[in-house]
C-alpha cells in the first residue's frame, strides 16, 4: 500500500477521533489541552521523524532478505494464501504483546517508555507520543518480528496500517456506550481497556499490554477490566509534576537518574484500594 493512503487514512482518522473526543470525552481532563499538545506533537514529530529513517528501512530490509529466502515459521508449511495472512496477521500480533511486556519490565526500555506514560491525560494526541530512544531501539524489535515470522510484505503492510489505527483509537478519549465497547472489546483493544493501562497504580499499568486483539491479555492472564474510568488517574506518580511533562525534560528524562516510578512527590506509594473496584476482573465497568 503507497504511503500516502495510509497516511490520509490515518490522518482521517485522528481527525475524527479528536473532533469526537471532545464532544464526548469518556475521561475529565486534567491538563491544559494546548500544553500537552506542543509536547505531544514535539515527541511525535521526533518518533515518526525516527521511525522513517530507521525502522521503516530496516523492516523493509528484512522483509525482502525473508521473501527472498523463504526465512521464517510461515515458510515452514504450505499453506494457501488467505491461512498465511490470517497466521501472519495474528502472530505480528502476537509478537507487539511481548514487546510492550518487554518496554515495561525491562529497565533500560522501561526508562523510554515511561516518557510515552507520563503525559497527565490519555487521548489521541498520546497515541503517537513515544521517545525516539524507544522508536530507534524498536528497530531491533522488528527484525527479530518479521524474520521469525517470515510475513508477506502485503500481510505487514495491512497489519501496520491495522495497528496504527487501533493505536489511535484505543488512546482516544472517545466515550461509547458501555454495552457497544464491552462489545467490540471482543475484537479491539478499546479506549476504557487501554486506559487501565495507563492508570498511575502500578497493578493496573502493568495490565492490559495488548495493541490490536485484546486476546493476549486473556491469555496471559495480565487483563483486567473492571477499574471504572472516573477512578482513574492517568501518569505515573513519581513524575507528575507539570515540569516534568515539558518537551525538553521528558526527552532527557531517560538519561537522569530515575526516580521511584511509584511514589508520589509526598512520598506516599500510590495503591488502589481493593473495596473500590468493581465487579469480576475481566469484566468491564463505566
Ligand atoms: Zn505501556
């Protein structure tokens, strides 16, 4: 797919999810919109800046270096066309959710990409906020994704545009219906279930890893629904300060020396307590 579809799709999109979330925000705001922009856009200008010169070259490296020798599982049997981009397609998939797992439970990853965590509200504007650092080093990533897969070019350009989309809509602050997101959270990683996981308690953060099927989270057992949206606080605690969410000190922030991610300013540990959340874990709440 040119380019250039993909990017008016995209920008289509994120048109529409901004327009809507504002007109039906699912979460109360609590910063300065135009603030949190100039820094969002700044992040995102650098992170897509990066991924055109190192991700996207090096992916379409290794898609030609795996197509050309028939590198990777889906190589291994033959299988008809349509199986190959339902497999391909899943496991890319897959491959995101440990990735994310990853970018949270190492501490070199953790570092950068906690910067995409502590912007103070969770809407479209976040969805592309991520540091360059974590961008370069997703190269790597890639590499290891495609060539263990052995994807089709065309299977990876459909799941890329796929995974952007859901990237913004599950940051969006779009409220749907309750019954219509319980419903498409069968298929989607949906606004309500991504906002857990951007949540400043440290067991709802470390929850709700999955990018486009929300299925991985059940499988692995890190899935958890039933945190209502007006209990949440979007950030992490140890860096919500309003100084730290400026452009310059969330790209340094990485090299500094890292606070306690946990703990409030006051030096009180952010936790949830248990009689406030509602109903069964995996079901998901207003
Ligand atoms: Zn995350």
């Amino acid at each position: 797919m040119q380019p250039y579809y993909t990017a008016a799709i995209l920008g289509g999109l994120f048109l529409l999810l901004f327009v809507w979330e504002h007109r039906a925000p699912l979460r109360t705001a609590r910063a300065a919109l135009a603030r949190r922009l100039f820094v969002n856009v700044g992040i995102s200008a650098l992170a897509l800046g990066t991924a055109a010169l190192i991700v996207d070259p090096v992916g379409a490296t290794t898609l030609q270096y795996v197509s050309d020798r028939g590198f990777g599982l889906l190589h291994w049997v033959e299988l008809p066309a349509a199986a190959q981009f339902v497999i391909g397609f899943v496991l890319m998939d897959m491959a995101f959710y440990y990735w994310h797992f990853a970018n949270h439970r190492i501490p070199l990853l953790w570092r950068l990409h906690n910067v995409h965590h502590i912007d103070p509200d969770l809407d479209v504007s976040t969805a592309f906020r991520f540091h360059l650092g974590e961008v370069a080093l997703s190269a790597g990533f890639r590499v290891v994704q495609i060539a263990v897969i052995g994807v089709s070019p065309l299977t990876f350009a459909i799941y890329e545009l796929v995974y952007q989309a859901n990237t913004l809509f599950h940051h969006s602050n779009v409220h749907l219906p309750l019954p219509v997101e319980r419903l498409l959270n069968k298929l989607l990683v949906t606004p309500r279930m991504h906002g857990i996981h951007h949540s400043e308690v440290w067991r709802e953060n470390n929850s709700n890893y999955s990018v486009v099927f929300p299925w991985w989270d059940r499988l692995h057992r890190t899935l958890r629904l039933n945190i209502p949206q007006s209990r949440i606080v979007i950030g992490i605690p140890g860096y919500a300060a309003d100084a730290d969410n400026k452009l310059g000190s969330a790209l340094l922030m990485p090299f500094k020396r890292q606070r306690n991610y946990w703990q409030r300013a006051d030096g009180i540990s952010v936790k949830r307590n248990q009689v406030i959340i509602e109903g069964p874990l995996r079901c998901m709440q207003e």
